[in-house]
C-alpha cells in the first residue's frame, strides 16, 4: 500500500468523539456489535466515528440487527457515511481526499453453529465520499456517499444455505491508519471462504486479519440478519 505523511482522517473524524467519549450513538452501534457477538468475534472493540448507512436499490436498509430476507439483497447497496457526532447533513464531516474501504463479511458460513467456512468474504470496495443528491431539508439528512468504487472482490449477496439459520452479514467502513490520501492497493483475498486465509485450528480468519495486512482502522459497522426459509 501507498503510504505518504500527513494527520490521519481517522483522528480528524474521531476528534469530537474523544471529546464526548459518552456520545449515545457511538455507544449504541457498540452495544448492538457487542450484543451480536461481532465483537470481539469479527472485529476487536473500536469506538465508532462514522454511521454506515447501506441501501439496496429493493429500499431495504441495515439497521443494526435488523432481518432481511436475501431474495430483496441480490443487487449491489449503495453506502452513505456520516459523522456520528454531528447532524446527517452537515457538508464538512468527512475527508473528500481520503480512500474509504468498505467490507461485507459473514462470520457464520455456512452456520453459526458450525462456522467452518467462516469468516465468507461478500464485498471488498474502496472509494471517495461525494455529497448526495437528495433534497437537504429531508429529515433523514443527506450523508455524503461513497462513490467511483474500485471493487477488489466484486459484491456476492447474502444467500444463506436452508436450514443453516440466520446469519450475520457485517459491513465494515474502514480508513487507512497513516492517514494516506494516496491510491490504495488492497489485497485481494485469494478465496472468498477465510477470506484467503489458511485458518488455525479451532480459529477463524476473516475481514480482520485482512484489514491489519492492508493497513486499515475501522471507523464504522453496520450489519443485518438474513436467512433462507
């Protein structure tokens, strides 16, 4: 990866918050990723600075936990992020000249009880935040979103096996910790199951691993629950 110096945008974004370490929507994304077990399971314990809003063109959204059915995720999300610490629609809450990586990860493949394929990678992208095109008196705000997508493993939906339950599918956001504006040249998983890993016995290996390899801090998550009934 590219590196070159500068202040890192994960500091920039994640300012505010250290300053209001008790900010309640940082605090409910933790306990939502804590309460599903993604932490520490998927990702070590972070402090969250940016909301991660996915949209699929069916209209469905990731709340936090919420249940999808997979048949309405088949098409590419679009992915909006904001500054948890400050209205949806302010226009300076987020570095326009820094790469975000996105992920989407399934820890529970082809189930939770037994995980053996896990971690399943389904999305690798990076891009730059652009500002919607929305109306900015829309109560829900107008998040910048990630645009001009350079996929490093292109989007497979979710499509859990039957009978294997629901699973969790997480979306990462990710910045590069030395804080480069420079083109990033992530890694590519070799096989989508590991996400390319060779795994250690009775351990599994995923987005995690992945991220420290390339070099990233996760700066948001969001994630959903789907199952094939």
């Amino acid at each position: 990866m590219a590196s070159s110096q500068g202040e890192s945008p994960q500091h920039v974004l994640q300012s505010s918050q250290e300053n209001d370490p008790s900010s309640e929507a940082a605090k409910l994304v933790r306990e939502k990723l804590k309460d599903a077990e993604i932490i520490p399971t998927v990702i070590d314990d972070f402090k969250p600075s940016l909301g991660l809003h996915v949209t699929w063109p069916s209209k469905e959204h990731a709340l936090l936990g919420n249940t999808l059915t997979p048949k309405k995720l088949q098409d590419e999300p679009s992915i909006a992020l904001h500054d948890i610490q400050a209205a949806t629609s302010s226009p300076n809450t987020y570095a326009s000249n820094v790469s975000y990586v996105i992920t989407l990860t399934d820890p529970d493949a082809p189930s939770r009880d037994k995980p053996k394929w896990s971690e399943f990678c389904h999305w690798i992208a990076s891009g730059v935040l652009k500002p919607a095109l929305c109306d900015p008196k829309d109560p829900g705000g107008c998040p910048p979103v990630l645009s001009d997508l350079d996929e490093v493993t292109s989007y497979k939906p979710p499509g859990p096996p039957k009978g294997t339950g629901k699973h969790r599918y997480v979306f990462l956001a990710f910045v590069p910790s030395n804080g480069t504006t420079d083109k990033l040249h992530l890694v590519k998983p070799s096989d989508r199951k590991h996400w390319g890993y060779d795994p250690e016995k009775g351990k599994t290996k995923g987005v995690r691993e992945w991220a420290a390899e390339n070099g990233l801090a996760p700066v948001g998550a969001n994630f959903i629950y789907a199952e094939n009934e």
